[in-house]
C-alpha cells in the first residue's frame, strides 16, 4: 500500500479525526496533570471558606459620675451658715449701734455651778455648734501634742478623751480635774468606755487654781485646758497655778474662747454676756490674751480663729525667779 493509500486511510478514521478536531490550531493546548495533593489537604473554594470574623471592640466606658456629696455638705454648710448669721443680724443689730460696757474681770460673778445643772444636756446641745465650727479638729490636735504625765485642767464631760494617743508610751499618766462632779463622772465613764484596759487615770473633783502634784509626786510634762478661763472665777490665778504644776521644759496648751478681734462683735458678746454666763456657766467676752499676758506664762504660739473668738495658745511656764533660784540650790 502506497503512502498515499495510507494517508487517506488514517483520515477516514474515526478515532483519528476526534483527535484531529480537539487539537485544532485555533485552540490552546492544555496540558492536565493529575492532582497529587491528598483529599484531607485540599481547601475549599474561596467562597465556601468560612474566616472567622472577630467582633468590633467595645465602645469606651463613660467616665463615672462624680459624687455631689461634697457640693451637698457645703451647700448645706452655707446654708446654716447664712442662716446662723441672718439670725445673729436681725436679733442683734441693735446692739451693733448700741453698746453696752463690759463688766470689768473682778465684778464678774462666780457661775461655774450652772455646770452641774447642764451636765447631762451638755454635749448634746453643744456638739452640732462645735461641729460646724471645726473645733472637733483644734481638739485632735490639742491632746495629740499630750506626752508624758499630763493634767487636763477643766476637763469637763471629756471632750477631749477620744483625741488622747494612748495606743503606744508617749502619755504615761492622764489627771483629769474639774470643779463639778456631774461632768466629770460623764468623763471618766467616756473614757473607760473608749480606753477599758487604760490604768495610769486619775480624777480629781477640785478647783485647778488649787495645787495638785502628778503621780509620780512631781510635775507635769503636759498641761492641758479647752474652754475653762472663761468659767473660772480667778482666771489670772488659775493659769499660775498650771504654770506652777508644769515642768520647765514642759508644754501648756490652751484652747479658749473670748473676746473678738472686731468692735461691733465685742459690743454683741458684751450685750448677750450676762445671759449668755447664766444660760452656760461662761463669760465670752474676757480678753483672753490679756489674761494669760498678766499670769506670767511665757507665750511661745497664739493663734486665733472664728473673727478672733478662739484662741489656740502654747506657753511655757514663767521663768523661775531669782529668789527662787536661790532657794532651790540651797535645798539641793
């Protein structure tokens, strides 16, 4: 069989002309190779893929509210305030315009008895007053500068009590003294109450103007006294004797109350004092700084709050004499 015979054999076959057509020139070719990658291994298509989505973050929490406590407790401090000052200018404006002449120290009666009628009544109807006034903060600080033996003169229902530092050995011994035996009852049932276990205590129903010797039949390293010049009817006489019963090198402490830096509020103390000594056992229009000036204590500190009505003095006892030098060399 000739080439030509078959050629035109090949070209009528079925087999070769399904071959022929698929691989037409106008065609690409298209080379497939078998899929060697392992059924577990392949990924789905792109769209049956599920990629995890994290969710957005959470917005910013809102800053917290701040508390109006403080605006309510000093909107409600202005407010008694105010009111306490419109009551004093309405029903003492006359007295402004007015004045009336104070009685002189020696003529002012003797009154610290009205102490034995209030004593119950007494911390109850001052303790609001005393609040708002900041005296609760003059007190703290008062006895916390307490150390060694210390007298508390006038101590009264104990106000001063829960202030004292006698966690630790800085206070030894406590002398608490007043002339009236209600308040002084109160306090040493405030402070056993507050301090059970607390034995260097001693109390003392007498007048502090009177001699009274430490435990240790010495002197105390630390005199105390809120409030008693103006009760007490020798007032000069009561501070020499405290500066008598305190060692040289000792603190006197002294928080009182008297009279004001400003005339038209000493012409209201002066109007109201009778009244005033009748209804709570004081007079509060004494020149305080003039008392402790003319005792002879030694001011080292004076500071004065509430238009110059109180008085936060620390003194050292006066210096001993000459004389009295002499005397007690020779005793030595």
């Amino acid at each position: 069989m000739t080439a030509k015979a078959k050629g035109a054999r090949k070209a009528g076959s079925p087999g070769l002309q399904k071959k022929m057509t698929s691989a037409s020139p106008t065609s690409p070719r298209v080379v497939q190779f078998p899929n060697t990658q392992p059924q577990e291994n392949r990924l789905p298509p792109a769209a049956a893929r599920k990629v995890p989505i994290s969710p957005p973050p959470p917005p910013p929490a809102p800053p917290k509210p701040r508390s109006k406590a403080p605006l309510y407790v000093g909107g409600t401090i202005a407010y008694c305030l105010a009111v306490y000052g419109a009551y004093i200018y309405v029903s003492t404006a006359h007295s402004i315009k007015e004045p009336v002449q104070a009685k002189p120290l020696a003529e002012q009666q003797d009154i610290s008895h009205v102490y034995d009628k209030i004593a119950k009544t007494y911390d109850s109807e001052l303790g609001t007053s005393e609040f708002f006034m900041g005296m609760p903060l003059l007190r703290r600080a008062m006895a916390k500068r307490a150390k060694g033996h210390v007298l508390e003169a006038s101590a009264g229902t104990g106000r001063n009590i829960k202030w004292y530092p006698l966690s630790g050995k800085k206070v030894t011994s406590i002398t608490m003294v007043d002339t009236s035996a209600p308040m002084l009852q109160i306090a040493r049932q405030v402070f056993y109450k507050r301090f059970p276990k607390y034995e260097n205590l001693h109390f003392a129903v007498q007048d502090a103007a009177a001699p009274l010797a430490a435990p240790d039949r010495g002197k105390f390293d630390t005199v105390i006294q809120s409030m008693g010049l103006c009760s007490h009817h020798s007032p000069i006489q009561l501070l020499r004797n405290l500066g008598n019963m305190c060692k040289q090198d000792g603190n006197i402490i002294l928080l009182e109350h008297g009279k004001s830096h400003y005339d038209w509020l000493n012409r209201i103390l002066d109007r109201y004092a009778d009244k005033h000594a009748e209804t709570w056992g004081c007079w509060w229009n004494r020149d305080v700084e003039a008392i402790v000036n003319e005792s002879g204590l030694r001011i080292v500190k004076m500071s004065r709050y509430h238009f110059g009505t109180t008085y936060w003095i620390e003194a050292k006892p006066p210096l001993p004499s000459k004389d009295g030098a002499k005397k007690a060399s020779a005793k030595s």
